[in-house]
C-alpha cells in the first residue's frame, strides 16, 4: 500500500512548483500509471516516493508506516522501495550476476547462485548471468534493471519512463512482461510514462499529472472514456 | 590535403606534409629510447659482477619504495578525494585545492626538510642496540630511514592520485549511487562496491605514475641512502663509467613499468566503467553532521602538514637564518635562466603535443598513430634513462658531424637538455590534450571539411580556438615539472650551467642545508601559483560541462 498526503515540492530559482498538493492512494498488489508531459512533475512525484527527494510539506506512508511527515523521515536505502531507472542504471563493471548478487546481500554462494537464476528465470534471461550490461540489449539490461530491483525483496516497485530507450516492438514486449513479473510476485508498482500506450497497458488505475498537479485519477477505461478535460483526453488518446 | 576524423567519416589512405611531420616529430621523440634499447646489447665486463653484487639490492628497494609509496599514497589520497567529491563540510573548498598544494614541492626539497627528523629516532635505536644487540639497532635504523622516505615521497607525489580521484568521483554518475541506495544499501556499501570498482581506472593511472615517479626518483633517495635502480644508473654510468651495465639497468627499469601497465590492461580488458544511456546528472553532496565533520577535516589536514606546511615552513625558517651570507647575485641568475628554459619548453612542448593530437586526429594510417602515441610514452620511462638515451643519440651525431673527431656541439649544450624535456615531459602535455581532442564532436571535422576547409584551416580556425586554453594549462603543468626536474638536469648539463633544482640540490649534498631554502622556496612558489591557474581552470571547464 502507498498513500501520498498533500505533498508538494518546489525548486530554488522556480517559482512555480513542481508538484503541488498531490493526493492518491494505491493498494496493495495494484499498479499505477503516472502520465504526464514533459515538466508535468511525474518524476518529481516518483523521486520523493523514492526518497530521493525530500517534498516540502505533505505526508507519504506504506504498510510498514511513515516514510515522511512532519517529523518522520525515512532514507532510501531503509524504505524497501525498488526502482527500475530510466537506462536501468545496472553498475557497468559488474556482470549480470554481480548487478543482482549485490542486491541481495549476503547469502551462502550456492544459494546465492540458486536466487540468481531463479530470478533470471523470470525475466526470461536464463544464461546471461556472466554477460556485462554493454554486452546485453537494450531490453535486456531492462529486464535485467527490473531482476536487479525485485532481488531487493521491496514492498513496492517505481518505473521511471523504462522503456524510453527502446523501440516500438520491444516495448511492447517488455511492457507484457513486465506486468506479467508484478502481478506474479503480487507486489505494488508505480509507472511513470509520457506515453499513453505504456500508461494503458501497464496499469490498473491511471494518474494524469499537469503542471506539477493531479488533475484526473480513475480506472483505465473511466480514464479513457470520460477525461476531464481536453488535455487529459489529448494526452490519454495518445494524440 | 585529406582529413579524416577517427571517431567518424570515411577514411582515406594518404601520406601527406602532415603525416611526415608528425613521423618525423615522433621519430625524433622515440630515437633517444630506441638508443637505450640499441645500446643493451654492447659488451660488457661488469654485468656479471653487478648482477652477483648490488642489482639485487637495487631491486629489493626499488620495490620497497614502489609498495610503500603506493600503499601510504592511497591512503592519503582515497579518502580525501572522496569527502571532498562527495560530502559537504565546513572548509570544504579550501581543502578540495590545499590538498592539491604539497605537488608543487620537489621530493628532494622534502627530503631537506624530513633529513634531520631522523635524528630524533638515535634514542630509540640506542635503546634497540641496548635491549637486542647491534645487528637489530641496524634493522631498526633502516625502518625508520625507509619509512621517513616513504612518508615523505607519499606526501608529495599523493595528489597525481587525489586528482585523477576527486575528479573521477565528482563526475561518476549519480544515477549509480542512487541505484545503489534505492537496492538498500548504506554508503558504505556503495563506496566499496560502486563507487570505488567504477573509479579504478583512474586509480591505477594515478598509482601508475606514482610509481613511475618513485622508480625515477634521485635526489631524496640519493639523500637518505636507500640505492635505488635510478641510483644504480648514476652509479654504474658516472660512478663505474660502464655504460652498457648502465643501459641493461635502464632497461630493466621500463620493461618492468610497462610490464605493470599492461598487466593491468589485459586485467581489465572485458569490463567497462561508464555507460552511455544513463540519465546524465552528477550526485549532490552529502552535508554531514558537525562532528563528522570535523572528523573529515582532520583526515584532509594531515597529509597537507606532512607534504607542505612542514617542508615550507622549514624552509622559510631556514632562508631567513641563511639571509645574510646568501649570494643573491647567482641565485638571481640560477632563478632566470630556469624561468627561461622552463617556459620555452614547456610553451614548445605543448604546442608539439597539440600538433600530435590533432596528428593522430586526422590520420588515415593507424601504424602512423600508433607511432605517435608511442612517441609520447616518455613519462614511463625514468628520466635518468632519457638523460643517458639523448646522451648516445646526441652524441653520436657530434660524432659524425665533427668528422669523426669527438667535440659537444649537440651533446654538451642546451638543446640537449631541451630535447630531454620534451622526450620525457610529452606525455604531461599529450595526454589531456588528446582527451580534450577526442571530446570535440568528430561531426565539426566533418562540417568544416564540406566547407572546402583544409586540414590546416580545421587545425587555426577550429580545433586551436577550442583548445588554447587546454594548451596553457598543459604548458603550466609541464612548467611545474620542469621546474622540479633533477635528475635529467644532473645527467646533461653544460658545464657551469645550473637550474634552481641543481643549484638547491648541490648546496644540499655538500651540507649547506639552510643555502637550499631560497631556490626551493622559489620553486614551491611557482608551482603554487602553477597549481592554483590550473585549479582555476578545472573548475571552469567543470562548471561548463555541468
């Protein structure tokens, strides 16, 4: 579960904030699409959750409490969050195994191997386990990005804009199984896209983000078939 | 005539004007070392007794100082990069340049300075001879005489490793840390398993000139009696006048340099560093709780009083006291003609180092490059084996032009010593100017070429308004060296012509210790203000590139 309260954060030399009084919540097991131009504070939104950034005011609790609040605030590494970044940011001197091992932590080598390929399993990238991120695909060091954040154990799961480096047919894909992996493992995600198409696919609820603010969240088809306004249905139409 | 970019376009076999130059350029640049290697295989009656006698010995302390002097330089150098690249703490910009400060101090000046510390340890060793008899007060006396000369190279020569780490640090991609905190980890973590392995390659090429640095080492090694390979040169060169031994010793020093280097090329050859697709932002500095803080300003403190506060401070002590009786008159004369030289060369340097880049630039043969960036290896290669290589070569062809009767126009004069400069210091200058070269976008090449530009118009009209900057702050680095040259200075200088290294060092070696503070103050101040323009200019091209 997420809930984010009022939240709202400006940036120095910006007097227009970047999000402002955002509001929603998502349950357990659900996915979310957060959809947005360009500047629309979508990833601000996703970094705060994060912890990554640190909002100004506002409030953002999961099942395991508060991660901020007035005076609550939970560090990153502590929040039990994964997050799939926008290249997949897998560390380039470490192999495919290393990238996951070291999200695992310490573990006794067989075991260590035995989670390895379970989890290369499951993003179907069985026998790659030696390759380096510069010798695997685009799709692949995406799939390897979301391997290397669900080896975390997180509560939750953020995409931010994953399959913006790749092309049409292999988005597509990725998108499938990508779903596919959360609903297995049952676990909570949030995407964050531009794209209307990644947005529908993806989720079961969608977030229309403009100017740093929230202005449309329902069920996917509600979205689709009743936008509020001309931008939301500009932008969820993919026009 | 034809360009062809390497990074991009269709290339072209041509020889042109530009590529004979440039061979011509390199040759002249390689032929003092391929003298060296020629020179090996002379006969010689010693080499057998040198090899039964002191070549062990002079290995067994070339390696001592190479260990200890990498070791206590990461330790110096790693942590320090690292807080000032990534947390934010009071003082905090004064330390990021302090630290880059004891560079500017030549290893023999420290040596001046640390020499009579050792006096402080006779209780001890008296106590060991007491306690454990002669044979331990000796080994004890060595330990204590290796470690001084350890600690007082580490100071000075950490912040070839400091740079390359603060800078590599500042630049790694936040996105990694970021990766790495939102996978659960403390910063801990993330410095030892991402931070650290992304920065290696910088670490090892800051270590590695380290260790050129500690091999090609004389003066402070010369001071504290610790024979080295460098010292076994002079000794079996100057000292035996067996020049062959001397040129096998030369020989074992680079084939060892170059063995580390490309075992650690071949080491890394699968891996990568960086990745291109990666959202492109550096990582904020952390701000630090006071006492922590003040923790992290102790650790920067430390290796600036060991590697410059103290030697200064000596020395300033020293050049008041010594005031009086000093000659200023010479002095003033030592200190112009080193300016001179100095700046000629090291001006001359970098503009022969530009051309090269832009050289290898726009060259279609790869055997013509490769020749190239041979040329400018000279770093590698400890200067007292360049001295000896310039040596045979000028020497040689006084040889022939005086008609086979032996006179020193080239070898004895200052050309000689000019052309040295530029064997050695090369790679200072090439290095970071082929880097920035590399950085401009190979379709600017391109779009001048379909201008109807030449190469030479692409060289004064592009690439030169691009990088004349680049090629100041790399004459000042090179100056800085000059600056502090000795041992290739010693090998092949006229006679009665001194700079203010040898001129500080002479006073030194015949004990008029408090005579060699001005000369090394004069240095220490130049390279001061060398260090601080070349500061200045890093933190504009960084904050362009941000």
């Amino acid at each position: 579960m997420l809930e984010v309260q009022n939240v709202s954060k400006s940036f120095s030399g910006n007097d227009v904030p970047a999000v402002y009084d955002v509001s929603f919540r998502v349950a357990a097991g659900e996915l979310l699409s957060l959809v947005g131009e360009s500047g629309s504070g979508k990833t601000t939104l996703l970094r705060m959750i994060a912890g990554l950034e640190i909002p100004d005011r506002g409030q953002i609790r999961t099942n395991r409490g508060c991660l901020f609040g007035e005076k609550d605030w939970v560090v990153p590494e502590k929040r039990r969050i994964g997050l799939v970044f926008q290249g997949g940011a897998l560390f380039p001197h470490m192999s495919v195994a290393q990238n996951l091992g070291y999200a695992m932590g310490q573990l006794p080598k067989s075991e260590l191997r035995e989670r390895i390929a379970e989890y290369l399993t499951l993003v179907q990238l069985d026998g790659k386990a030696k390759r380096y991120p510069h010798e695997l695909s685009g799709g692949e060091r995406q799939r390897v990005a979301l391997a290397r954040a669900l080896a975390a154990k997180p509560d939750m799961i953020l995409l931010d804009e994953p399959y913006s480096n790749l092309d049409v047919a292999l988005t597509a894909d990725l998108r499938e199984q990508v779903r596919d992996v959360l609903q297995q493992k049952k676990i909570t995600g949030v995407l964050v896209t531009h794209d209307a198409a990644d947005a529908r696919h993806f989720a079961d609820r969608i977030a229309i983000m403009r100017k740093g603010v929230l202005v449309q969240l329902g069920l996917v088809q509600d979205v689709v078939d009743h936008p509020c306004d001309m931008y939301c249905s500009l932008l969820i139409r993919g026009r | 005539m034809g360009v062809s970019v390497r990074s991009g376009g269709a290339r072209k076999q041509r020889i042109n004007s530009w590529s004979v130059s440039a061979v011509c350029c390199a040759l002249l640049l390689l032929a003092p070392l391929i003298a060296v290697f020629v020179g090996v295989f002379q006969p010689t009656a010693e080499w057998q007794h040198l090899v039964g006698t002191v070549l062990p010995g002079y290995l067994m302390n070339t390696l001592i100082l190479v260990l200890g002097v990498s070791l206590v330089s990461i330790l110096f150098a790693l942590p320090t990069a690292w807080f000032v690249a990534t947390y934010e703490f009071p003082t905090r910009r004064f330390w990021k340049w302090a630290l880059v400060m004891p560079l500017a101090v030549p290893t023999f000046a420290s040596a001046f300075t640390y020499f009579d510390v050792l006096e402080w340890s006779i209780p001890l060793i008296i106590k060991a001879r007491q306690a454990w008899g002669f044979d331990a007060s000796q080994w004890v006396e060595r330990v204590v005489r290796y470690g001084m000369l350890i600690l007082l190279l580490s100071s000075v020569l950490y912040p070839y490793l400091y740079l390359g780490l603060r800078s590599a640090f500042s630049k790694q991609q936040g996105v990694y840390f970021e990766a790495g905190r939102m996978l659960g980890k403390p910063p801990g973590s993330i410095f030892r398993w991402i931070a650290l392995p992304m920065a290696r390659p910088t670490l090892i090429a800051g270590l590695s000139l380290i260790v050129m640095e500690v091999v090609n080492e004389y003066g402070a090694v010369n001071l504290f009696g610790v024979p080295t390979l460098t010292e076994g040169i002079f000794r079996t060169w100057f000292g035996l006048g067996d020049r062959a031994s001397g040129l096998r010793l030369a020989v074992i020093v680079v084939v060892i340099v170059f063995a580390v280097l490309a075992f650690e090329a071949w080491q890394r050859k699968r891996l990568r560093y960086v990745e291109g697709a990666q959202a492109n932002f550096r990582h904020r500095r952390v701000r630090l709780p006071r006492r922590r803080a003040w923790i992290i300003v102790l650790c920067c403190a430390c290796p600036v009083l060991i590697g410059f506060v103290f030697p200064v401070v000596r020395l300033v002590f020293w050049a008041i006291a010594a005031t009086d009786k000093f000659d200023f008159a010479d002095f003033f004369q030592q200190a112009a003609t080193s300016l001179g030289l100095a700046s000629i060369t090291a001006l001359l340097l970098s503009l022969v180092a530009f051309f090269l880049a832009f050289s290898v630039r726009v060259q279609s043969d790869s055997r013509i490059s490769k020749l190239i960036q041979a040329s400018t290896l000279g770093y590698a290669i400890p200067s007292v084996v360049t001295g000896v290589g310039v040596m045979v070569l000028l020497g040689g062809l006084d040889h022939l032009l005086s008609g086979f009767s032996f006179s020193l126009v080239l070898s004895g004069s200052l050309f000689a010593i000019g052309l040295a400069y530029m064997v050695r210091f090369m790679t200072v200058a090439y290095q970071p100017l082929d880097a920035s070269m590399q950085g401009i976008c190979a379709t600017l090449d391109e779009a001048s070429r379909t201008l109807g530009q030449g190469t030479w118009q692409s060289l004064s009209r592009i690439h030169w308004p691009l990088l004349r900057m680049n090629i100041l702050a790399c004459a000042t680095l090179v100056f800085i060296d000059i600056m502090k040259e000795l041992p290739l200075t010693l090998v092949l200088r006229p006679s009665d012509f001194e700079t203010l290294a040898t001129f500080a060092f002479g006073f030194a070696k015949e004990g008029y210790i408090y005579d060699c503070a001005l000369p090394s103050l004069l240095i220490i101040a130049l390279g001061v203000w060398g260090l601080l323009v070349i500061e200045r200019w890093i933190d504009k091209e960084a904050s362009k590139s941000c």
